[in-house]
C-alpha cells in the first residue's frame, strides 16, 4: 500500500513538473510578443517580464551562450531571487528560457557562476557527457530575519542536459558559513599551474574583502587567502568578484580581479573597481594602489565573465546589469524592470608605466547595423531612434548633445582634462532624486581619437578611445531623440542604424 501511495506521489509530482514547465515557456512565449513597450530596449537584452539585477552563471557550451540572471517573476520590485535564463548564439539575439533555479529549504538563490566540469573531477557527469555546473549563494530570509550572522551559504546544482534541466546537489549547502554576515557571490573558475595541474579556484565576497577557495572537486572547498588592501574603495558592501587572466600586447599574462561595490561609486550608487596584479593559486597581488574604475556611467554594475569560451575566439566576453541600486526599484518601466549592457570584450591597454582594462562593444553587434550616413555638419536629423555613432573629435573640447522636440536632451561634452554626462533633462526623472545628478569621469587631458555611442529606446553607452574610458547610463525621455548636435568633430565621422533584436 506504501509503494502504491508513493508511486501516485511520485507521478503527480511529475505532472505537476511538467505543467508548470509548460506554462513558463508559454509564458515567456506569450511575453517576448511584448517587446515593443516604451523604453523596452531593442538591441539589448531585457527579461520577458518582471524584475532582473545581476547576470549569473555565464557560460560557453556547445556553440551557445548561456545567460542566467537574478530574477524575481512575480514583481517588477526585487524579491525572493530566482535564477532566470537566456540562450544565444551570439549574444546579441537571445531566446528566453524557462527559468532555471528556484529557491528552495536553503533559502532564495542569489548571484554565483557556471561552469563546465570538463575532467569530471565533481563526478556530477561523465568525461562524455561533462556537467554544467552552477555555484551560487543561498539566502535564508528567516537567518536573516532571526538576525543570525551565517545566513548565507554556497550551493550546486548541475545539468547534464545544456542548460535545460537542474538537479541540485544532495550535499548543499556544499560551503557553510564560519559567521560572517555578508558571504555571498561565488565566481568559480579552473585556473592551472605550470605543471598543468590544476584546482577550481573561487573568488568570493565576504563583507569588506575577497576570499579565495580552492577546490578539486567543486565540492570540498579549502579557504586559501584574503584580499582587502587598505586603498580600495569601501564606501559601500564588495559584492560579485572576477578573478581571471588577461594577456598583454607583449604577451604578458596578468590577472585582474573585479569588485563591484554598493554604495560607493565615482559618480554615486553602485559602480565596478578592478584591481590588476597576480594570482599564484592561493593569493592576489596588485601591482599598483591606484583605485581603476571599469565605467564611470552610472549604470553598468556586477558585470562578470563568460567561463569556457573556447581558446580559438581567445576573447574574454563580459556583461553587466544595466541600471543602479540608488533607483533600480522606481525606474518608470511597466511589465518589466532593468536590461543588460551590450556585451564587451575586455583587454588590457598600457598606459605609461600602468595597466588598465579596456572593454569594447563586441564585434557581432555590428550585423545590427542595416544603413550607414556619413554625419556631415552640426545638426544632425535622426531617421530612426536605434543609432551607433562613429565619431572622431577634431578639437581638444567637443559636445554631444541629443535632443526631441519636447526639448528633452542628453549633454555629453569635454572641457580640459574632464568628460561630463548631464542627463539632468534628459525626460522622466521624478522617480528618485538622484538620477538627474550630472556625472563626471577623468581623462587626465590626453587627446580623443575616437568616441563610439550606442544609443537604444532608454540607454546611452559611450566608449571613449577603444574603450579605455566608458560611461554607462540610463535615461527615460517621453519621445525619441530624433536629432543630434556635435560640436568639434571630423565630418568622417558616422552614423549607423540598427535593427532591434525582438
């Protein structure tokens, strides 16, 4: 009778899996239709509906890219966190997905990485068949309630299936915590030693540092060092580390580290610091105690890394969410809340006795373009409200303005050794008071070879000089910009109109 009851149990659960299965693809089906909403960005990526912050669990496999990201479907306001997915064969058209992790006894799932255990040294699939592996933070909202100081824990989960389906691993949480308040955000990678062994490495955020782990297996987890120099920037909690290589023009490798801090960023709010040095497999060592910022827009926050991008594209590929925690919650969007920043790939550029991360619009958004015009003159109509723009500055000073008719406008300009960002009449902004602060980033009086702008329906994001310098920023103006206005540049420089994605 036992046995009978149990397999009744069993099948219902099993339909009751696939129903709800059913009804998320329908859903985010039914939802991708709707992509036309005022400021719904066009040609980056958005969720189907409702609340997102962090991308999570990047990863490469078999000619797709796998985007998961903190997601929370029954609010556009942030709650109990999910991980939502997304697929893409080029990271700029995507293909919604179910979503992939839910919370469960632990606690809700917050930010963590991917990978794919290729040697099978987790025993989680086979040396045919390697298993995806997520590692993420659980988030037990009664430990926190109960004010408790170990609330936050690691877990696992795996798919043996490319992403479709998620087993959570038997063991979790697989890391504990020894009592420390905030001890979250795992970035999980394989790094090798010369000998060509090699151990999981994760870089983790534990209140004001950095912890290092290492493990063999992705299972048992070793701490091995701390990283809090005295110079960094702690205005606010360290949240969603990176630690990778980079390697330079002369063929170098160096290692940069990721930090992205909230509150505490050069223009307010949420922002990303790096730190450049080595890593020996146990500790980080920076090479300079200067604090790097990767934006200094407004909006571009715990961008991390794609895992296992094969070695013969040989980029290292990040993304970042796109918007910041001073308004995330009230910005003036309806079914849905935050898009991602367009993908970049990153690179290290020398400059002087200094090293510093440029990042660059990655080369597959250029198949959006569908026409291209020279931008002869100062003002400039624009026929469609998707535009690149290709500009070359012909004096030290320059502005970038872009309006519409209701006089609504966006100041980008640059006066000695300062480039400045006004938004501050931009469109709607009464939804937090700072969001129209005008935002300001260093360019140490160097001249500008080059400036690249994305403009799309609620986002400006600038790329000065192949990346070295870039501002991210959001805005909400009640029409398109249709005109643009440029002072100081060179008549070659370019417009080019894109296709939206959806």
């Amino acid at each position: 009778m036992i046995k009978h009851f149990t397999n009744i149990l069993t099948l219902v659960c099993l339909v009751l899996v696939l129903s709800c299965n059913q009804q998320g693809s329908q859903l985010v089906n039914e939802n991708t239709k709707e992509f036309n909403e005022a400021y719904r960005p066009q040609f980056h990526f958005s969720p189907p509906s409702q609340w997102m912050n962090d991308p999570n669990g990047m990863v490469y496999l078999d000619g797709e890219y796998h985007l998961f990201y903190q997601y929370y479907p029954d609010s556009t306001i942030w709650g109990p966190m999910h991980w939502g997915h997304a697929i893409s064969e080029d990271m700029v058209h995507w293909e919604h997905m179910p979503v992939a992790l839910f919370p469960d006894e632990f606690g809700y799932i917050f930010s963590g990485s991917a990978v794919v255990d290729h040697n099978n040294t987790s025993g989680l699939g086979t040396s045919e068949n390697p298993a995806m592996v997520a590692i993420y933070t659980y988030h037990d909202p009664e430990g926190e309630k109960a004010k408790r100081d170990d609330y936050q824990t690691q877990g696992i989960a795996y798919s043996t299936d490319r992403g479709r389906t998620w087993t959570k691993h038997e063991n979790n949480p697989i890391l504990k915590n020894p009592g420390i308040k905030d001890f979250r955000d795992p970035k999980v990678s394989w790094v090798e030693s010369n000998d060509g062994t090699g151990q999981w490495i994760m870089a983790l955020a534990v209140l004001d540092r950095i912890s290092f782990y290492s493990s063999p297996n992705l299972i048992d987890w070793a701490h091995e060092s701390d990283f809090n120099p005295s110079w960094g920037a702690y205005g606010g909690v360290w949240e969603c580390p990176d630690l990778f290589p980079l390697t330079t023009a002369d063929g170098e490798v160096k290692w940069v580290l990721f930090v992205s801090i909230n509150p505490g960023g050069p223009n307010g709010g949420s922002a990303t610091q790096y730190f450049i040095g080595d890593f020996d497999g146990s500790n980080f060592n920076v090479e300079s105690t200067e604090v790097k910022w990767l934006d200094y827009g407004a909006d571009n926050y715990a961008g991390v890394t794609w895992s296992n991008i094969p070695k013969a594209d040989g980029r290292k590929l990040m993304i970042g969410w796109m918007s910041n925690w001073l308004y995330a919650n009230v910005v003036p969007t309806e079914n849905w809340r935050s898009a991602m920043t367009v993908p970049r790939s990153l690179e290290l550029i020398k400059k002087g006795n200094d090293f510093l991360v440029a990042s660059k619009p990655i080369k597959e958004l250029e198949k959006l373009r569908s026409s291209t015009e020279t931008a002869i003159g100062e003002n400039i109509a624009l026929r469609e409200e998707l535009v690149e723009l290709e500009l070359i500055p012909k004096a030290n000073d320059f502005s970038i303005e872009f309006s519409n008719a209701a006089n609504e406008k966006v100041l980008i300009s640059k006066k000695g050794d300062v480039l400045t960002f006004d938004r501050s009449q931009s469109g709607k902004m009464d939804f937090s008071g700072d969001f129209g602060k005008i935002h300001q980033a260093p360019i140490a009086n160097e001249k500008i070879q080059s400036i690249r702008i994305f403009l799309d329906r609620s986002s400006l994001e600038i790329f000065v000089n192949g990346g070295e310098l870039v501002l991210t920023e959001i805005l909400f103006p009640n029409s398109p910009y249709n005109k643009v206005t440029l002072i100081g540049f060179e008549n070659e420089s370019k417009l080019h109109y894109l296709k939206s994605i959806w």
